[in-house]
C-alpha cells in the first residue's frame, strides 16, 4: 500500500517542468535590479549640472557625499582660522602684551588656537577659554559671516543626506517580481505574464504599472533605431494601471493584433533581442 501523500508527491514529481537555457546576449538596457545601464559620455555642457548643486550632490555616490561633506566643514573651517590668525597678526595679539592689553580674541597665540576658535564659532561649542572681544569691528563682522555660512553648509549638506537616505529606491528593496514571465493562454486569449507583490505591511495606494518593450526597429525609410521603447496596455485585475498591492497579483498583457510581440514566434523570441520593462 502506497500512503497517498507519497503518492502525490511522486506524481507532482513526475510532472515535466519547461527547462530554461541561458542565452547570451548583450548588456540589459535595464537590470533586474532596477539600475539603468547607460553611460554618459562625451557630455561638453557639464556646467549645467552645477547650475542644479542640491540634485548633482543628491544623484552622487555615498562615499562621494560623504566626502564633499567633510572637505566643506574643514576647509570653512581652514578658510575662517586663517581669517582669525590674520586678525590676530594684524592687531598685535599674537605679540606678548601687558595686562592691560585687550586682544580681538581672547586665548589666541597661534595657528592652531585661531582653527581651534573657527570650529567653536562655526559649531557653536564654546569651550569657554577662547572668546572674541570688542576691540575689533572687523573680528565681530567676520563672526557674523562665519555663523551665516556655517549654516548654510549645515542645511545644504544634512538636506542632502535627509533625501539620499529618503530616495524611492530604498522602498523599492521589498518590492518582488517574479523571476521568469511566462506567455501562455488565458481566457482563451494569448498572455504575457508576470507576478509582484510587496513584502511591507505598509501598503502602496494606488500604484501605476507601467511597460515597454525595448527592441530594434527599422522605420519604413530604412532607419534603424536600436533603442526602440514601445508601450503595452496591460490588463490589471482591477482593470486599469493603478493597482492596489496588498497582495501579489499577476499582471497580463493580450498579446492581440496591436501587441508588438504579436509577430514573434516560441522560437523567434528565444534569438530576438527584445526586452520588457516592468515599471512599478
């Protein structure tokens, strides 16, 4: 006697599964991970993407952010000590003067005590040993510039982690696509299908997909365009392209007359180069 659940099994088993072989081909215009595969190059207008400083610092790497915002502390910081020592020199401070003497800034007598003062004025420690007098005019003017600066640097640079660390991207890490989309019949109607879902408990509201197939084309004057982006309609569950992820659906795509797929054979999508992108 054979128990029916190892009997199931053997027949789940036995079932014969479609087998996938690895084709090469070239570069994705998109990976699977969301990343477009262009490079920009030969660009002669790189100005313009300094005439827009908050999106280039926001579009960089995180160790080049993370660079750009320590050069801009240090070298205000450099740039205002060195203003500090020079107010200093000029005023004799450096100089050891009597008791009577009333320096710009009290406990400078070098280099390094003058950076030390510029990172207490521009964080706003206070230590308490070095602090600035009414002596000098230029010195109280120099410590409103620096103030001013300083935070305009801090609001620059703590917006720009603020939105790198709130980018769509990192929401984007616990949306899932299935693996392989499949075509085959459905409703009596020839479909590309795939599968997502969310694996959030935070529910994204009325969400659009959208999709392109990406091919080479040939105009009818003889024009070759080898990044071709074509939209495809897509039939929802809901019914239209804002879906209501709360769980996972399978999205489809009729593949009818007005299909840019609908002139592609089994075996000519194996060797076509054609790519689908999936926009959630």
């Amino acid at each position: 006697l054979i128990p029916e659940d190892y009997l199931l099994t053997r027949l789940a088993e036995d079932v014969l599964q479609p087998k996938f072989k690895t084709k090469s081909r070239k570069a994705r215009f998109v990976a699977k991970n969301g990343t477009c595969n262009v490079a920009h190059t030969n660009i002669r207008e790189q100005g313009r993407f300094l005439l827009d400083v908050f999106t280039t610092l926001v579009d960089l790497k995180w160790l080049h952010t993370l660079l750009i915002f320590t050069m801009s502390f240090l070298c205000s910081w450099l740039l205002f000590g060195m203003i500090w020592w020079l107010i200093a020199f000029a005023h004799g401070d450096l100089d050891q003067k009597g008791d009577d003497f009333v320096p710009c800034v009290t406990e400078i007598h070098s280099f390094s005590s003058a950076f030390l003062f510029s990172i207490e004025v521009q964080v706003t420690i206070g230590f308490g040993g070095r602090m600035i007098t009414e002596e000098c005019v230029s010195a109280i003017v120099i410590l409103i510039i620096q103030n001013i600066v300083g935070l305009v640097i801090n609001a620059i640079m703590l917006g720009c982690i603020f939105m790198k660390t709130a980018q769509a991207n990192r929401r984007a890490e616990t949306l899932i696509f299935s693996k392989h989309a499949v075509i085959t019949v459905r409703n009596n109607k020839l479909c590309f299908m795939f599968r997502l879902g969310d694996l959030r408990k935070s529910m994204i509201i009325s969400a659009t997909v959208h999709v392109q197939v990406v091919r080479k084309t040939v105009t009818n004057e003889g024009e070759i365009v080898p990044l071709d982006q074509i939209d495809i309609q897509m039939d929802n569950p809901v019914g239209t392209n804002s879906i209501f992820l709360v769980s996972p659906l399978i999205i489809s795509h009729v593949i009818d007359k007005n299909s840019p797929m609908y002139d592609l054979s089994a075996a000519e999508l194996q060797h076509e180069d054609i790519e689908v992108i999936v926009v959630l």
